[in-house]
C-alpha cells in the first residue's frame, strides 16, 4: 500500500511539473509552442517544422536542424511525439514505437531520435529524465516533456563543440583527397610519359636504323664510284700507252701500210 501511494504521489507530481497547457493541448502542440517561446533568443538560426514528407510510407513528428553562422549544420533531430490517456484500455509502450522512429531517422537524414512521451508514465526508468536507448537503437533517446527543451540544448552544444572537430576531420579529408589526386596525377603522368618514351624510342630507333641504311647504300654507291674511277684510270693508262708500233706489231698489212707511208 505504501509504494502504491508513493506512485500515485510521484504520477501526481509528474502531472504538475508539466505545464498546465498540456492539459488543453496535445503532446505536440505543448512541444512546439516550447520550442517556439525559446526560438529567437535560443535557436536564431534552427530549423523546427513538422515531417510532412511521408514519400517513404512513414514520417516523424518534427523535425530539428541548427546551423552556425557559415551555414553549416550542426545537429539534426527526428522527433516522435506519443500520448494517451490515463483511461486508455490497452496501453502502449515507448519501445513500440522506436523502430519505426529509427526508420525516420535514416529516411530522413537526421543524426538523433528522441521520442518525447507520456507513455508508461509509471516507469521509474522513463521517469528519471533523459533515457539513452543507445544499445537499442544507435543515437536515440526517450523523454518525459519536461525534458524537451533540455535534449535539444544539450544535443545541439555537444554537436557544437564537435564541430571545430568535424571540420578538422573534414579538412584532413579533403588534404588525403588532394593527396590522392596528386598521385593519381603524378602516376597519369608517368604512364603517359612512359607511353610517349617508347613511341619516341621506336621511333629513334627506326631512324637509326633508316640512317644505317642510308649509310650502307652510301659506301655502296662510293665504292661503286671508286670501282668506276680506277677503271676509268686504267683505261686512261691504256689509251695512253697505245702507240703506232704497237698497234702494227704482228700485223704485216698495217705495217706495209705505214712503211710505203714512211717511204713517200
């Protein structure tokens, strides 16, 4: 008797920690009038509308993006908003809805979940405050109301202190992508200068050998000429050495000939 008192004292206390619109209000209404008192002065440059986009087959409640001043985002939230009435016959619980909620999550690109719900409002787990449900779903919380606001500051500074981080990773991306490149650049350029090198080679090499060619045909045609030269030569000594007695020696006619010449 004495724990169920107590439960009902801490339901009852719940129940007045929450904002007394929530009463006149649903679950998502009460969270997005919160959102909205705290947007100009907390989240200048957030991003907190309702997922409209069911293109999949299924959509969250709301969805959260804040962004520095560069534009880039920092931290983007699925979030899913369940309720029910204390005279509800079957009761839901939160771990009913975290699957299609981790659905919407990647559907829609977001890096957190959190499901904010007055489900099992008995739970002494969902009743602390903020539950990681890491080791179900990988980054995904459950929460009461009251920790609304709460998950999204300190989800959105965890994201902001990552940040300079991230653009370091994404910095050292980028130089190892730049690295790539020159090598692949540097490696392009050796295979073409290799492939140019053998066309070139070839081709000296062919030279060459038309040169030796040339070369050889040359000697050819000055031996040839030289060939030419001494035969011309002995034929010169020849045409020299010829002389009357020797064309008349051995011939009797020719030398009548030229002796009955001789006479006259």
């Amino acid at each position: 008797i004495k724990d169920r008192d107590e439960a009902i004292e801490r339901l009852k206390d719940m129940k007045a920690r929450l904002s007394t619109k929530m009463l006149g209000e649903t679950l998502e209404q009460h969270c997005e009038v919160a959102f909205n008192q705290l947007r100009a002065t907390a989240f200048p440059r957030a991003y907190f509308e309702k997922d409209n986009d069911a293109r999949t087959g299924s959509k969250g409640d709301f969805i959260f993006k804040d962004f520095d001043e560069q534009g880039t985002e920092i931290v983007s939230i699925m979030f899913e908003m369940k309720n029910e009435a204390d005279t509800t016959a079957t009761k839901k619980r939160n771990e009913d809805f975290l699957k299609e909620l981790d659905k919407d999550r990647n559907e829609k690109g977001c890096e957190y979940a959190v499901l904010v719900s007055l489900l099992e409002s008995d739970s002494d787990l969902y009743n602390t405050g903020i539950v990681d449900m890491g080791y179900r779903y990988p980054k995904m919380y459950v929460v009461r109301p009251q920790f609304f606001i709460p998950m999204i500051t300190l989800l959105r500074n965890a994201a902001t202190n990552a940040l300079k981080y991230k653009q370091e990773l994404a910095l050292i991306k980028e130089q190892n992508i730049d690295i790539t490149h020159f090598e692949e650049n540097l490696e392009n350029f050796k295979d073409a200068f290799s492939k140019n090198y053998d066309i070139a080679s070839r081709k000296f090499q062919t030279a060459v050998a038309e040169i030796d060619k040339s070369i050889d045909h040359l000697q050819k045609t000055k031996d040839a000429l030289l060939s030419s030269d001494r035969q011309l030569r002995l034929a010169n000594d020849k045409a020299q050495d010829v002389t009357i007695k020797k064309l008349t020696r051995n011939n009797e006619t020719m030398t009548q000939k030229f002796k009955e010449l001789g006479d006259l």
